[in-house]
C-alpha cells in the first residue's frame, strides 16, 4: 500500500515515457489521472463489500446463524464507507476536470442510487429491535440491492452518454484501463487494487468480530 | 480566498491527487476509530463484570 501511494504520487508523467517509473501523459487529464490509483479502487472495494453483504445475507437465510448477519453488515458498513469516498474523490476530480462538482452524469447519477439504496438498508437495520427480525429482512434486502449494483455500476454508465471516462460517447472508445495506461501504470493500478482488497478484507474481519463479540455479551446479559 | 486555493490546485494538480488520497485515508481512519471505539466500549463492560 506504501508502496502505491509513493509510486501513485510521485512516478512522472511524461509526453513518451521511457524508463519503468515513468507515466504516460493522457491528454486532458495530464496528473490528474492519477487518481486511478486510488478512486478506482474505492469503487471496487464498495462492489466487493455488497457482494460480501449479499452471499452473508444468502448463508444467513439457509442456516440461520446470526455470525452470518454480523458478517454482511459488517460489509454493508464498509460498502457504504468507500461508496461515499468513491463519491467524494470523483466529485473532487470532477470539480477540476469537467468544472463542477456534481453533474447528474450517468456514474454520478448511478452511484447516488446505490447510496440511497444502501442507505436506506442501514436506516432499516438501525430501526429493528429483534435481531432476528433485523438479520432476516436485511438479508432479503442487501439480496435484492445487490441485483441493482451490476446494473448500476457495470451497465448504466456504459450505454448511456456521459462525461466520466467509459460512457457511450467516450472518444477512447472503451474504459480508460484498457489501453492508455502503460505496464508501468498498469502494474501500480493492478497492485492498487490488490493492497486495497487486502486492506479491506483486514477491516471488514476486525470489524465483524467486534459485533459478534458486542452481540454475545449482550445477550449473557 | 477559495478561488485562490482553486486556482492553485488547477495549476498544481498533483496536489489535487494528494488531497484525494488524504479524502480516502480519512473516510478509513474514521471507520477504523469507530470500531476502535467500539471495542474499547466491550472491554469497559468485560471490565465491570
């Protein structure tokens, strides 16, 4: 992780990059495309963490065992937390970039929909008393959240006509990723990825024992 | 005084990559502190008991 953030920060862009540190220029976006490195990764992670949410839900539905529900919400806590970043650092990019920071562009648009969505499951989950109750109907509903997110994150963004990169009207004619950046990029966007699965699967187990740990003295009590 | 610091950073935008970094590893401190808090609440009542 060290690592991505030195080599994600300082590793130069250049017009024709010709030693292993150094970035191809993307026109338009020039340092600014560095924040591949660390807002795509946020949006990946929040996919990750409501799919986590979605199979915990699942386990919990068949076997009935409340580890299960403190296990999806442990995702669904996290997904909203780097939903929210992912939200937050586009706006900011968005602001320096396209001018403002909110347009109503089909990514925007979609991942405000998820926010509510996922939103709306934890205001759920923080109204219900009765843990079974709570750990059944979130479970029903982090299932049926989840068969939005391909739409919204995968599917959306990329027919409908937009400002952010991979849109319909893009004139790269495909994400981003696929083909401007360079090995060297590549390789620093790839590890960027892997070091923040970690980090979030490291979270999410402390996270989950903390609840199951807190449910059982509760109910010793 | 905010169309200066704007302006600075669309003249610097190395800068606007760093603040983005410094935006995420704030969103994760404030969950890792929640938890943190959490657990310090469990050991108080493991404590009491």
């Amino acid at each position: 992780m060290s690592f991505v953030i030195i080599a994600g920060i300082t590793f130069p862009i250049v017009p024709t990059p010709l030693y292993w540190y150094e970035f191809p220029n993307i026109p338009g976006l020039e340092e600014k495309a560095k924040i591949i490195f660390f807002h795509v990764p946020t949006a990946w992670i929040s996919v990750i963490a409501f799919l986590m949410a979605m199979i915990y839900g699942v386990k919990y539905l068949k076997n009935k065992n409340l580890d299960d529900d403190a296990k999806s919400a442990s995702a669904l806590q996290l997904g909203m937390i780097f939903c929210i970043l992912a939200t937050v650092t586009g706006s900011i990019w968005a602001k320096f970039t396209w001018g403002a920071f909110w347009h109503w562009d089909p990514r925007e648009t979609s991942i405000f929909i998820l926010l509510l969505i996922y939103g709306s499951l934890l205001a759920l989950r923080s109204a219900i008393e009765n843990e079974d109750k709570r750990a059944r109907l979130s479970a029903v509903y982090s299932i049926i959240a989840f068969l939005t997110v391909p739409f919204f994150i995968f599917i959306m963004p990329r027919i409908m006509t937009g400002l952010h990169p991979g849109s319909a009207n893009d004139d790269n004619a495909g994400p981003i990723v696929d083909f401007k950046m360079n090995a060297n990029m590549m390789l620093i966007f790839y590890l960027s990825l892997i070091a923040f699965t970690i980090l979030y699967f490291w979270i999410w187990k402390i996270r989950y024992k903390t609840i199951i740990i807190d449910e059982k003295i509760h109910k010793n009590n | 005084m905010e169309s200066g610091l704007i302006h600075f950073l669309e003249k610097n935008s190395i800068y606007i990559v760093m603040f983005i970094v410094l935006v995420v590893w704030i969103g994760i401190f404030i969950f890792i502190w929640n938890t943190d808090k959490k657990l310090k609440e469990i050991e108080k009542e493991l404590k009491e008991k």
